[in-house]
C-alpha cells in the first residue's frame, strides 16, 4: 500500500498517542507529511501545566501573488482512550472495512484526508494552509487562540476555512455545521454559618437558599429557538455540599450550571442575568466562558460545499448549528468557516473505528471543495 493514501496517513497519526493536551510525535508526523508537498512549517508550544504546554503547528504553501487563500483547520489531540478496548487505541488497526484507532474519526482521519487531497492540487491554484493544533479536547486556551496570535504575527489571512471535526450523522455527506451555540459555565454558591442542627437559630443554612437559586434557574426559558439554532438551554450540572457530618449545618453550598446558547445572547448577558438571580438569593456567580454563537450564513461557501458533497455521495447535506462548541468559534473571526467531516457515531468511544472507504470519499471531497475556493 502507498504511503500517501489518506488510510496510510491516517495510520501514521493514529499510531502517535496524542492525548490532550498533546506535542511531539503527532506533530514530527504531520510536518514530515506536509514539507515534501511543499509546504513550510511552524510549530510553537504554548500554555504551561495544567492546561499546557501545547503544541501548535502552522504550514503554508503560498501561491502565486493575490491568489485566493484556503484553510484546512483541525486538531491532532484526542480525548483519553478508556479502558475495554478491544486492541491497543494507539496502533491502528484493519478489521475488514473499517480502520480502528483512538482519533479515527476525531480528527485524525480527517486531517489525514486533507494531506491527501493537497497532493492532488497544484500550488499555482493559490494558497492552502493548515491550522494545527492540540489541545481542542481540553481547555483549548492555548491552542487555536495561540495559533492565530502567530497567523497575526505572520500576516497570514485565509480566506475561507474548512475545519474538519466529525459532522456527518448517519452517512458521509449528510450534514455539515455552519454555526454553534455558544456555551458557559458557571459556578454558584451561597455562604452561611455552621452550626448543630439542634440550634438553627445560632446558625444560617445555605442550603435552602442554594435550592431557592437553582430551582430559579431550572425555571428559565430562555428563547423558543431561531431560523438556525435550536433554543438555548441551561443545565444544573453538580450540586455539591460536601458535608460529613449528619448533625452539622453547613457553612457552604455550591453548585455549576452550563448553559448552551443560540445568538440571542452573549455569554456576557448570560452570565449578568444568572448573577442577579444568584445575588436575589443571597449568593454569588463565577463564569467561565468557553465561546460565543456563530453562523456562517449559507451562501457561496456553504453551496460550493454542498456542491462537493452531492457530486461524492449523491446526498443533499442538512446545514446545521447543533452539538458542542468546537475550534471553529475562534477561526470565525479570520474569516468564514464551515466544518465538515466523517461520520461522528464513535466519537470518543472505545473501539472508535472509520470506514475505510469514507476516507477515499472524503479526501475527493475536500480536494473539490479547495479547488472551488481557490477557484473564486
């Protein structure tokens, strides 16, 4: 077999463990496949423990003056294997028509599917870059955002991006994402007084307070959807007290909700409006914003796309803002950005595995949508 088939690269990504926040070999195979395409190739670490360091990688093949500028964006970290794998997550592995491994569909097979497809194209068609990073699994404070620092400092601008995360549902090619909810994370408490249960009234119980708050909240509704997003919607996640002792009232009590929203609110507004209810309550907030909405409203980019798809796979792709946030809240401040990628079914499971042929089909995607792009 040709080592530059998109299920040769695809191994070779697979076979460097890479768990987030992930640096080294993932990265010395993604650079030894990119040069002799012609590309030049910077990497950076960035961050420092807990959240780091992480490993960027930024690889340009410029085209000839004012040529159009495409960018495949993605991520070489993945998420912790687990245990009751049926082999080794980290060495690829055939079982007839399907190619198991740790990163097979998130994202590793995607980006080995974008090295393939830049072979085919010719530098003169314009400009194509790779936006690399890892740490999309984690924190991502010091991936895309560090990456795009260094694009600034570069003076390196795309035109449009494709990112490769997981979209397809039930088949390659029948969806692709065009926005995300923005997403927030906050932390509630409320302070008392400890004291013997025996004797409330030389103590204050947070408890009953920290209820009164969350029971609030869960009442929201916060919109009925839009045109693109489905309504936002919040979620008491943990609810802790912490107390050993049956005969003690607390001193404290804490909880966390996150809240998933369309773009009828920021995270700002969100996060204002949960305080004051907190507060009402005699309580406090802490958010942690992890992204704002976004939407690549459907137009050229999005038909080009489409246009691919339907030439591929004969299917006619949902256009979609659902599921979780991704690198793509960031790269949309560079320009529009769509993501587009293999069937998402085993997505972080054990025994994550990728048809063998999806990945013939989807690097004759990309090659067509790049070519498009370069084209405009």
């Amino acid at each position: 077999m040709s080592d530059d088939t998109p299920l040769a690269l695809a191994q070779r990504l697979i076979a460097c463990p890479s768990v987030t926040p992930a640096t080294g070999s993932v990265f010395d195979a993604m650079e030894a496949m990119l040069e002799p395409l012609g590309f030049t190739v910077s990497r950076s670490i960035d961050g420092v423990a807990p959240d780091g360091p992480v490993e960027n990688l930024l690889a340009v093949r410029k085209g000839p003056e004012g040529a159009r500028h495409f960018a495949f964006a993605g991520h070489l970290d993945v998420v912790p294997p687990g245990e009751g794998w049926t082999g080794d997550a980290f060495a690829p592995e055939i079982r007839g028509e399907l190619l198991y491994g740790r990163g097979a569909v998130d994202m590793k097979g995607s980006i080995a599917c974008m090295v393939a497809a830049v072979a085919e194209i010719p530098a003169e068609a314009g400009t194509i870059s790779f936006l690399i990073t890892g740490d999309e699994e984690g924190p991502a404070r010091h991936g895309t955002l560090a990456l795009m620092q260094h694009m600034a400092e570069r003076g390196v601008v795309p035109d449009l991006c494709l990112v490769g995360e997981p979209t397809s549902v039930n088949r390659l090619g029948d969806m692709m994402k065009i926005g995300r909810r923005g997403s927030v994370n906050i932390w509630l408490g409320v302070d008392g007084v400890q004291g013997h249960v025996a004797y409330p009234h030389l103590a204050d119980n947070p408890a009953p307070r920290l209820v009164a708050m969350l029971t609030e909240l869960d009442a929201l509704v916060l919109d009925e959807g839009t045109d693109w997003f489905q309504p936002s919607n919040l979620e008491i996640t943990d609810i802790s007290i912490g107390n050993p002792a049956t005969n003690v009232i607390p001193a404290r009590a804490e909880a966390r909700i996150s809240i998933r929203f369309n773009d009828r609110h920021s995270s700002e507004s969100l996060a204002q409006m949960v305080t004051r209810i907190a507060e009402r309550h005699g309580g406090w907030a802490r958010p942690v914003i992890s992204g704002e909405p976004f939407l690549t409203q459907p137009g050229a980019f999005s038909a080009m796309l489409a246009d691919a798809i339907r030439v591929e796979t004969g299917l006619e792709p949902e256009l979609s803002t659902t599921g979780g946030t991704s690198d793509a809240r960031f790269l949309k401040n560079l320009c529009p950005v769509i993501e587009f990628g293999l069937n998402n079914a085993t997505m972080h499971k054990r025994d994550e595995a990728v048809a063998i042929a999806d990945l013939e089909v989807l690097t004759r995607i990309y090659e067509r949508v790049a070519r498009a792009a370069l084209a405009q």
